[in-house]
C-alpha cells in the first residue's frame, strides 16, 4: 500500500506569515499534485508536478517535487485568510494504461485575519 | 459542462437500511474515482473505473459496500446492509485517463447512518 504522511496535521498562523507544508512517502510516484478543499466541497486541483527536482510556482504559492519523486513541500508567502483550506497531496501511480491518486489525509491551514 | 453531479447531498439513514450513491461523471471522462473522506481516515480511495470497468476495488471495505458502472454517464456505489461506521463524506471524481490529469470532484454525499 502506497501511503503519503502529510505535516503538520494542523496548522494556525496569521495574516503575512508564510508556511511550508510537507508531504512526504517511500513509494515513488509517476507525478504528485495538490489540491485545496474548501468546507462542503470536493478538492480542487492546485498544480501538477511531474519531474524529480521541478519547482512550479502559483502565485504566493511555490510547489516543489523531490528528486527522487518521494515527497513534495507547498510553500505559501505572505499568507491571506482567503488561503484557509484543507491543503492535499496526491501521488499518481500506474499499471499498464490505468492509474489511481493516493491521497494523504492533508494538513488543514488556518489563516487569522 | 456542469462538472461532477453527485446525488443525494445528504442522506440519513437507520443502520441496516440499504444506500445508494450516485455520480454523474463529467462528459468525456473515462475514468472515475469513488472515495471516502473522515476525519480520521481522510480520503480513502474505495473503487476506480476506466472505460466503466472497475480496474481496482481493493479500497472497499467489505461485502455490504458494492459500485457499478452501467455506463459512461452514470455510477452508483450502494451500501447494503448500512452501519453507523459507514457515515462519512462519499465523493465521486472523473478524469480523463492519464497519470498526470486532474481529477474533478463532485460536491460529495454527506451519509450519516444512525
């Protein structure tokens, strides 16, 4: 079973602050994206990193893929309230001509005004 | 394309009774994706389907959780019989094949069993 440990769990900072989050596992995965859920949503895609080393940055947001495409961290500058979510990392891996996401159970980011 | 329709919203239930999960996948998807999200689990991947044929079912917990695919337009995954433990966030995804495509989630379906 391919697993993904996300860290913190928690995390509660305010306004200007920034925060890495971390996603880590011992399987290596085809790519790994993140996603943002908001309460009463399904997740919604953030960014896709697919090369070992490759940093891909949204804004405030900066992304980064492990060499070894084991772990990936989420770095957020300047954080606003609007940033508040359930933040999810998700490894694809794949048999032949299908494949699956692997979700980790995600690191929830709370953003004081 | 309206996304992913997921119905019903809500659902209560009394343990024991039968459930039933449905999911409109995006047009053109063939891939889709059921999960389970709980506090403590987080989200767990249940089933997936390619080309509406269950390709993994190795995350459904037991007999009584089953999934079917009739079509490309339509799945249900049905609870029988349902237990208290079963309440949780059920979410129904698509994507159109490939390692490094987006899924798109539905709203999910809040089941409480009591």
């Amino acid at each position: 079973t391919q697993l993904l440990e996300q860290s913190p769990q928690f995390l509660s900072i305010q306004e200007g602050e920034n925060l890495t989050v971390y996603c880590n596992s011992s399987s290596v995965f085809s790519s790994l994206q993140w996603y943002r859920q908001e309460p009463g949503e399904g997740p919604v895609l953030l960014v896709t990193v697919v090369t070992g080393g490759e940093v891909k940055k949204l804004k405030r947001l900066t992304f980064q893929f492990g060499d070894a495409r084991k772990d990936s961290s989420l770095h957020i500058t300047a954080a606003q309230p609007g940033d508040t979510g359930l933040y999810l990392c998700a490894g694809a891996s794949s048999g032949g001509s299908n494949y699956k996401l692997t979700f980790g159970k995600g690191t929830l980011l709370t953003v004081n005004p | 394309d309206a996304g992913v329709i997921q119905s019903p919203r809500h659902e209560v239930t009394e343990m024991g009774q039968e459930v039933t999960l449905r999911c409109k996948p995006i047009s053109g998807h063939n891939s889709l994706f059921w999960y389970r999200q709980t506090m403590m689990r987080g989200l767990e991947l249940l089933i997936y389907f390619n080309n509406n044929v269950p390709i993994d079912d190795s995350g459904m917990p037991e007999d009584r959780f089953s999934a079917k695919m009739p079509n490309a337009s339509f799945s249900t995954l049905k609870i029988q019989p349902s237990e208290p433990r079963d309440s949780a966030v059920y979410f129904c995804a698509s994507s159109f094949q490939g390692s490094n495509t987006e899924a798109f989630f539905g709203q999910g379906t809040r089941l409480t069993v009591v």
